[in-house]
C-alpha cells in the first residue's frame, strides 16, 4: 500500500489523500473493504470493487512468509484486529476472526479453506461461529478466554502449554492483554503472530497496549521477555504494523530497548 497515500490496512485506515493512480485507487477500496467501521466510502459506487474483493486474501510476502495472507475485512467485534490466513499442506489456518464476508469466504475457499481458526484471546472472536460453520474448521482458544459466545468452541487450552499444531507451529502461553493469551509461532518461517502481546508503532517501534491489558504489567513483560529465547525474525501483531527484523539478534535488540523501557516507567527489577 502506497505509504504516500494511505495508513496501511492492517493498521488505522485512513485515507488522506485522493489515489493518482490505479495502483492506489485498489488499495484505497482495499482499505475501504477492510475499514472496521465502514468510515471509508466512495463518492459514486466502485465499478471496480470486484478487483479488490478478488485480491484479499493479500500475500504480506511472498519471499520470506509465503503462504501467509492479510485476510482484511477487520471487524470492529474484534476491534479492528487484523486476521491472518496461514496456508500449509496439512491445513490451513485463520488466525483471528475476520468480519464475516461470503466473499472473503470464497477466495479462502479458494486457496484451500481452513482446517483451524486461531483465537488469540476472546475479544478477538468476532463472528468466529458463522466462520467455523462456513469452512468447517475447528476453533482454538485458551479456556480462560471462553465465554458464552464461544462456549462451543472444539479445541479449549488449558494450563500453560506450549502446545503445537503439527511440527511446525508451537502455541505459547502469553497472558498479559488478558489472563489466557495466546500466541502461534512459526517455527519453519520464523514468524510469531502475537495478538495483543505486542504492537508495532508507525517508527517500527515495539510496544504494548497496556491500558487495554487484563493483568499487571509485569506478568505481560515476564512473557515478553521469554521472547528472547525464541529464533523468529518476523512479528505479525493484532494491532499495529508487522514488522521483519534482519536477523534474531536485531530482534531481540527491539525487544531488550522495550523492556528497558517499561521496566523503568514501572521501575520492575
């Protein structure tokens, strides 16, 4: 998306300029598709909206996360949280709840459908039952986030894990935002998709949502700080931009500057 133009969709959409160019004029119905709060409209109906429908899901990268989408349609049930769509050989998986769409749920259909939803925590569920019934997938969440819209949710967590998802994703306990946070980490593409463990500021700045955390501070700054142990290079967050890091060890330089910095606003040893 043209950062000339418009704020990336998987963050606040917004358009503050007119697009000059076709190229931004599919974002900018990208980003009205997925707008949360329906706050991007066109002055005249969109003759060309089928060209953005048909390009969501929308690859992040295709060189270093193939087979890893940006679903859009971002619900504000979830409030505004970004879904993900993992495509793997043994199933697909929906990481997040996108806002119900029969024609998202097409083109996911498309690349494979999904075998799992993941639920970060439970004020990401959005319309988590009409997709579950759609693809037929099986929905995960940490029992702790269950409650009585997602009490017939397949697959409950419980105790503190780690659990795995074939051999190549590893679920972590990482409550914080709330007491059964969970994050899914992709061991094979070094990609950790963190809900609301953390956010990526616009200056590609890690930080935390603590005033919409559950839990003390410590407890979310404790998980994040178990974070260092683990080799990922890619942070893809429910809020905020993702970001790629060069290699582990630049990774964890991000991650050492946050801690120092909510250790001393918190002064935690």
């Amino acid at each position: 998306m043209a950062q000339s133009t418009f704020k990336r969709i998987d963050e606040q959409c917004a358009v503050y300029d007119q697009p000059s160019c076709a190229e931004e004029r599919l974002e900018a119905l990208q980003a009205m598709i997925s707008c949360p709060t329906a706050s991007i409209h066109s002055k005249s109906p969109a003759a060309d909206i089928l060209q953005a429908q048909m390009s969501l899901p929308l690859p992040i990268n295709k060189k270093t996360l193939p087979g890893v989408y940006h679903c859009g349609y971002h619900s504000i049930k979830s409030n505004g949280a970004t879904p993900y769509l993992i495509v793997h050989p043994k199933g697909n998986i929906l990481v997040g709840s996108p806002r119900y769409s029969e024609c998202l749920a097409y083109y996911i259909e498309h690349l494979g459908g999904a075998r799992y939803m993941f639920l970060t925590r439970g004020d990401g569920a959005a319309d988590h039952a009409r997709w579950a019934k759609r693809l037929r997938c099986d929905r995960i969440m940490h029992i702790y986030e269950v409650g009585m819209s997602t009490a017939d949710i397949e697959l409950m967590l419980e105790g503190q894990g780690p659990w795995s998802i074939f051999s190549d994703f590893d679920i972590i306990f990482t409550p914080g935002h709330s007491k059964g946070s969970v994050s899914l980490f992709y061991k094979p593409l070094k990609a950790l998709f963190t809900g609301d463990l953390l956010i990526v500021s616009t200056d590609s700045k890690l930080d935390v949502l603590e005033e919409c955390n559950s839990l003390a501070a410590k407890q979310q700054l404790d998980c994040i700080r178990h974070l260092l142990d683990l080799d990922f290079q890619w942070i893809l967050p429910g809020h905020g931009r993702r970001i790629e890091f060069k290699d582990s060890k630049q990774k964890n330089y991000a991650l050492e500057k946050l801690l120092a910095r909510e250790n001393v606003i918190h002064q935690l040893v």
